[in-house]
C-alpha cells in the first residue's frame, strides 16, 4: 500500500510492517503503542501525521487489501476469507469490504 508509505518517520514504517505481518490477529493502539515504546496518544498522532489515515483505517485497509487478493486467487468462502484476514464477523467483514471498494466481497470476486 505506497500510498501511505510516503513518508520518512522509521518508527512508523516499523509499526506499517508489524500490522502488515501480523493483521489478521487483534490489533490495538494499546498493543502497538507498548511494543514500539509510545504512549496511545503520539503513536496515533505520529501515524496520522506520516500517513494521513488513522492506525484502524489502515489495519482496515491492510486487511481489506489481502481479502481482495484471496477473492481473487483462491477458492474459499467469504466468510472463511474474513476470519483469515482478521475479522470473526463476516457480516461485519462484507460492510467494511463494500465501505471501501463500493462491491459486496462476492460480487468484487466476479467483476475481476
């Protein structure tokens, strides 16, 4: 995801390559903000800042951006695609999906 690369704060380029190894588990500000030595608050500031998006929109981008490329190479269910890119809700997994690419993850699966 370059488009939220483009900045020069290492700290944060840690913290994008953490949430891209390990976004299908539970990701929290409090989680990140411990392993990377900030406090909650200038972890979100600092990734705001650097990216332009909030920490959860980014997992949410992270996450949704793996789930189009399992739709599309693989043959697994929607909700087995949900529950491998982090989300236990699939219901919740399929708004999120249409949210960002304006299709429902099944329909997203035809189009392409």
């Amino acid at each position: 995801m370059p488009q939220f690369n483009n900045h020069r704060d290492e700290k944060i380029n840690e913290v994008q390559d953490w949430i891209h190894n390990y976004s299908s588990g539970v990701v929290t500000i409090n989680k990140l903000a411990k392993q990377f030595n900030f406090s909650e608050r200038n972890l979100k500031r600092r990734f705001s800042q650097a990216t332009g998006i909030s920490i959860n929109k980014y997992v949410q981008e992270v996450r949704i951006d793996r789930a189009k490329k399992q739709l599309l190479a693989t043959d697994k269910t929607v909700n087995e695609i949900s529950v491998d890119v982090g989300y236990e809700n699939s219901s919740f997994f399929s708004r999120l999906f249409k949210k960002s690419t304006g299709l429902t993850p099944a329909k997203w699966r035809k189009n392409d």
